[in-house]
C-alpha cells in the first residue's frame, strides 16, 4: 500500500483548527490575551466561508468559542495544550484508491521547550483521525507539520534543523527521516534546506519550520520568502536557501522555477527581527488564506503574487500580525483535510 500526501491545492473535504487557551502562547495580558482569540477566531470563520471547519475546543474555552465562531463552525470540545494545527494534529495521505490515512507524528512541543503544553496533544492526531474515519499511521519520528510541505509530484521539501533536531531527533541520519517521508507521504525527493528563518531559532520558536519559508503552488514551481533589506539577518538566510532551492531537483529531475515573495519593510518589533512571510498561507477550496501585515504596498504585491500563483482562488487576507507575536501564521494554525472517495 502507497500513501501519497495530497498538495493542498487538491479537493479538501474540510480544515481543522484548535481554538486558544489560556497559557504562555496566548499573552499575560487581557488585551493580549484577547487579541489573540480574536485572530484565531476571525481565520476561522474566514475559512469556513469556502470550506467546513471544524474547531477543536479545551472544555474551559467552550463558552468563548461559542460566542466568537460562526455558526458553520464545527465545535468539539476536548483538552487542547498548544493550539497550532498544523503542528498537533494529523498530517493527512491518501492510498492508491482514495482511502484517507492520518499521520500521526510524535510532538513533544517543538523540541521540549520548557514553556510548551505538549502533553495534552500527544494523542491529538489519533483523536482527529477518529473523527474524520481515517487509518491512523504512526510513525516514532519527532515531527510538525509546519517543518514539511511537498510538491504534489513526489518531492518533500524540510529543513535539516527541525527533522534532524537534536531535542527531536538525536543523531537520525538524512537517510533514516527520508524513509519515514516515503513510507508515510510518498515522497521519491526530498529537498534539504540548511535552516529557517531568524526568529524561528528564538525561544518560542520552532528551530526552522519551511512552511513559512517555501512553499509548492503547483508542481516545477516554488514561492520563496524574499527579504531584501540587508539590514536584516534573513537576507543572508534567504540567499543560502535559495541558492540551495536553485540546485534542487524534483523527483523528475527537473529544476524548479523560483518566485520571490517579498517580505513586508518592516524589520522588528519588541521582541527582535520580525519574521514576517507571505508565505504562510492556507490553500483550500476555491481560495487562499494568506496572511498581512498591515502595509498596502507589500501586502498588495503578495496579493498579485498569490492570485496569479492560484488562479480562479480568491485571496483572502487576513491581518496576522497578533499570530505571528505569538510564533506563527494562517498556515500554522490550520490542517486541511483531502477529500477520500470513503
């Protein structure tokens, strides 16, 4: 049997979320604390205009996610420790004749920092999987879905400092995480890139997750995070990746056409150099996700850049500035679910 992780451009059946909770991640602050349900809440309900959603709710949040999600949102309630889908949850596959499958990845919160509330999801991608009637596979690698994206044409794209962490991985070899990426999404490539972004390596970062620097629109093509201001560490980074992404080949073989995806001007906040990306968008039925940042020229080029990127979508953008505070984007804090043919 050949599982095969779909690219999110295929038909989605529905998307998964975690709703906030009280904690580190959220804020010490009412304010903060507020704001970050708020934008949890308002990609919910945007999404759920082109797609069912399906919230997963801690019991002690129950009556604010009442009051704050639409009603197409779909609630369930169970514990909830970090509230980053991507990350806790199922990495979704299908068979050869459709058959939905749920990879179950170990999450031991990023590499064990020791703000993070991982144990109440070690069994999350198990829950959704039963939810959603998919054979769930497991796997022993420690791993996010934020730290893989792959082609829809048999390449996976990773970061050898997520993957090959050693607070996740000790002493794996390339080799070894390359055989779980074939057995579990049915990867013939795999593309390494050297690292993330700067902030990413902070302490509530994730050591380097690609979904927030790269991403596949459409096989042979690739978006790459851009920041062109050299004032900033990244663009040194950027030039390594796409040095990198240039000299990679897919599973065919062939070169990948790169398209930069400019970041916004601005350069910090209060915690240090932003990681402000584009990049971390949702793809899903009939349109994208994506985030802003509050500034109309780069935001607008973004926009075109995605809207010719995925055709016939429409592009709805989002203020992410209060996710990306808290450790990430739209990306981040969803996991499509692929339609199965049972």
């Amino acid at each position: 049997m050949t599982w095969t992780m779909p690219p999110e451009t295929a038909p989605q059946e529905r998307v998964w979320m975690a709703f906030p909770r009280e904690g580190s991640t959220l804020g010490e602050t009412s304010a903060e604390r507020e704001a970050g349900y708020a934008a949890w809440a308002e990609v919910a309900n945007t999404t759920a205009d082109f797609i069912g959603v399906t919230m997963i709710v801690d019991p002690s949040e129950t009556r604010r996610a009442k009051t704050m999600l639409a009603g197409a949102v779909e609630i369930v309630e169970r514990p909830v420790g970090e509230f980053w889908m991507r990350d806790t949850g199922p990495t979704f596959v299908l068979d050869e004749s459709g058959r939905l499958g749920a990879v179950d990845w170990v999450f031991n919160g990023w590499g064990g920092h020791a703000w993070s509330n991982a144990e109440p999801d070690e069994d999350m991608a198990r829950f959704i999987a039963g939810l959603a009637g998919a054979e769930c596979l497991s796997s022993e690698l420690v791993n996010e879905g934020g730290g893989l994206h792959v082609d829809g044409a048999g390449t996976v794209f990773l970061t050898e400092t997520v993957q090959r962490d050693p607070n996740r991985n000790p002493g794996i070899a390339r080799a070894k995480v390359e055989q779980e990426m074939a057995r579990l999404l049915g990867a013939r490539q795999t593309v390494w890139l050297s690292q993330g972004l700067t902030r990413d390596y902070d302490d509530f970062g994730t050591s380097g997750h690609v979904d927030i620097v790269a991403t596949s629109p459409a096989p042979g093509l690739i978006l790459l995070h851009a920041q062109n201001n050299p004032e900033h560490p990244d663009h040194q980074v950027m030039a390594l990746i796409k040095r990198e992404l240039t000299a990679a080949r897919d599973a065919d073989g062939n070169p990948y056409e790169i398209i930069d995806m400019p970041a916004p001007e601005q350069l910090r906040d209060d915690h240090g150099w932003v990681d402000y990306s584009y990049i971390n968008h949702l793809v899903t039925n009939g349109a994208v996700i994506a985030c802003g940042f509050g500034e109309d020229r780069a935001d607008g080029a973004a926009r075109e850049i995605l809207a010719h990127a995925y055709p016939n979508r429409t592009i709805a953008m989002l203020d992410s500035r209060e996710l990306f505070a808290r450790g990430g984007g739209i990306h981040c804090i969803t996991q499509q679910q692929p339609k199965s043919v049972t």
